[in-house]
C-alpha cells in the first residue's frame, strides 16, 4: 500500500500535464514506476485508503484467462469494467470489425488464448507456459502477451497491462507484469489486485510456489477530473495493513479455470478499509 501512496504523491508532486488526445482530456503524469507484490507471504496489494472492488478485479483476470472477447461475458462473471470501451466508445462504434452490442473484438484474453497465425492456426500462449511450468521447465520464454500491432484495429482498446512473464528458480514462480499505460486512482487498484492473484493462481495450478511479482509501469497517470480526490481525499488518509486472499484450493488446472471456478472461490480475510471513493472514468 505504501508503495501505491507513494507513486500517487510522485505524480502529484512531480507529475507533466499532458495532453491525451483519445480521451480529450490532460493527465498529470510521470513515466516509470516499479511495484512489487509478496505474493509468497500472502500480502495482498489490496488499497485500503479506499473501498476496493477486489472482486470485480479479480473477474476481469478470469474473464481474460478464458480469453473472453465481450462485454456480456464479464458481466456475467460479476465485472462491468468493458461496457464503456465496448459500447461507448464513437471510434469503436464506428470500426467495421466490431460484432454488434458488447463486442470488444480481438483483446486481452483473445490475444492470449487465440493468436492468429498467417496459416490460419492459432497459438494458445497460455496452455504452453501452463504445460511448460507444471513440468517445471522455464524455457526463458514463458511470456504470455497481449500486444498484437497486427490488430489493434480490430479491437476497441489496445492492451494497457498487456505482458506477463513467468521464471521458474526452483519450484518458486515469479511473475513480471509490464503495463504500457496506467489510471493510477482506477485501473491501478484492479491491476495491482490481477498481478497478485495471476501469479497465485499459476503457481497453484501448475504446482509451484508463489514468490514475488514484479509490476512494471510505464506511463502512469491521473486524469485531471479525478486529481482533487486523489490530492485532497485519498493522499490524506492513513493505509491500513494489507488483507489475505484465499483461493479455493480445489482450483488445480488451467481447466478448473476454464470450466467451473467463479468469485465464491475467492476470499479476502483482514480486509479494513476507508470509505469508498467515486472516482470519473475516461472512455
Ligand atoms: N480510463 C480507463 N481507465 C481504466 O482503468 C480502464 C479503462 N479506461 N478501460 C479499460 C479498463 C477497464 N477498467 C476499469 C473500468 C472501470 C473501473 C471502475 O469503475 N472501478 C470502480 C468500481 C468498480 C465496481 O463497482 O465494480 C472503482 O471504484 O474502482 C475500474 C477499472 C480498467 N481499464
Ligand atoms: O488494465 C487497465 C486497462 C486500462 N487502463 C487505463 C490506462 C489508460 O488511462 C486507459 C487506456 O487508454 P490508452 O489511451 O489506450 O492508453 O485505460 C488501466 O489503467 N489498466
């Protein structure tokens, strides 16, 4: 928590407005921030300066793990984060790639289960660094991307937290997760909840252990109508001491994942929290 804190007062002391031509609004702004989860210790990044939706965080990650291209589908899943990119957004409107209602087209998950090759094939990226990781091999190329330039016109948001790459020392999984782009007062609080939580669950499905993830960020930034709540609210309240989550260890394979796992499965015990904040999200 503290580490969140202190890239949210950097960007406010030292922050660069910027001009973001997207989304028609300035971000105050700072390039690279490196965060770091003990994941071995169970000590889970969860903002306690705040109310957070943990859950809806985690089921977004769910939701790209079984490679889900709609915003239906993560609704369903208990996450309503999509429904602005999907269907609020002139320029996705307007793409002749998108489906209809919901549709996201060729994003996240569907990059990360489903990549097109020239001949046709695809390329499950996951299912190899799962097979590779349970056999205990780190081939030194256990990545797991989302970052497609060949399509990003075919889908209504380029990947922000878009790499993930696994090592293996031993039977210890690391996790380093690279983001090209960060709303540090929204997306941030999901994203430190998903880096956690993927570096959990794989070392539990491939029969590991967790040790540290490693989050690497690019450009993070506030939008300017979400600065004085960060500034004169959250910046001022003392943090709690961070949660546990638990997950259901009946979740033993990439299929469990697949087929039958949902938010029941996941517990946070010790959680304190101040009072929730509404922070205005920018499509
Ligand atoms: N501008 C922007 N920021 C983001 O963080 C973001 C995007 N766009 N587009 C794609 C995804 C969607 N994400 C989102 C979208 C909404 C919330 C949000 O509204 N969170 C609220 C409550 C969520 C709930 O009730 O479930 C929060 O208070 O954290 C968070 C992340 C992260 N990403
Ligand atoms: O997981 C996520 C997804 C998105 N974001 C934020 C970062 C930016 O504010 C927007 C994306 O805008 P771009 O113009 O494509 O950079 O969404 C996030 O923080 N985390």
């Amino acid at each position: 928590m503290k580490q969140y804190l202190a890239l949210c007062q950097r960007i406010v002391d030292d922050g660069v407005w910027i001009e973001n031509e997207r989304t028609g609004k300035r971000c105050l702004t700072v390039i690279n921030a490196d965060l770091t989860y003990d994941v071995a210790n169970n000590q889970f990044p969860l903002i306690t300066t705040r109310k957070s939706f943990w859950k809806a965080a985690i089921a977004e990650l769910l939701g790209y793990l079984r490679g889900y291209d709609n915003a239906a589908q993560f609704r369903a899943i208990g996450c309503n984060t999509w429904n602005a990119n999907a269907n609020d957004n002139q320029a996705w409107l307007n793409n002749p790639y998108r489906k209809g209602e919901d549709d996201m087209g060729r994003v996240y998950g569907v990059q990360g289960r489903r990549w097109q090759k020239a001949d046709g094939t695809v390329i499950d990226q996951l299912k190899k660094i799962v097979d590779d990781l349970t056999k205990g091999i780190d081939d030194r190329g256990e990545i797991l991307t989302f970052y497609n330039p060949g399509e990003f016109d075919m889908g209504c948001l380029r990947p922000c937290m878009h790499t993930h790459t696994f090592s293996l020392l031993g039977d210890t999984l690391y996790l380093t997760s690279a983001q090209r782009s960060c709303d540090v007062p929204l997306g941030l609080n999901f994203n430190q909840v998903q880096v956690f939580t993927l570096l959990a669950l794989m070392a539990q499905i491939t029969g590991n252990k967790p040790g540290q993830a490693y989050h690497k960020i690019i450009n993070a930034h506030i939008y300017e109508d979400q600065l004085p709540l960060m500034r004169d609210e959250q910046l001022t309240r003392t943090p709690f001491a961070s949660p546990q989550l638990i997950i259901n260890p009946k979740i033993t394979s990439l299929e469990d994942l697949e087929t039958w796992v949902t938010l029941d499965d996941f517990e946070v015990v010790g959680y304190e929290h101040h009072a929730p904040i509404q922070y205005p999200f920018s499509v």
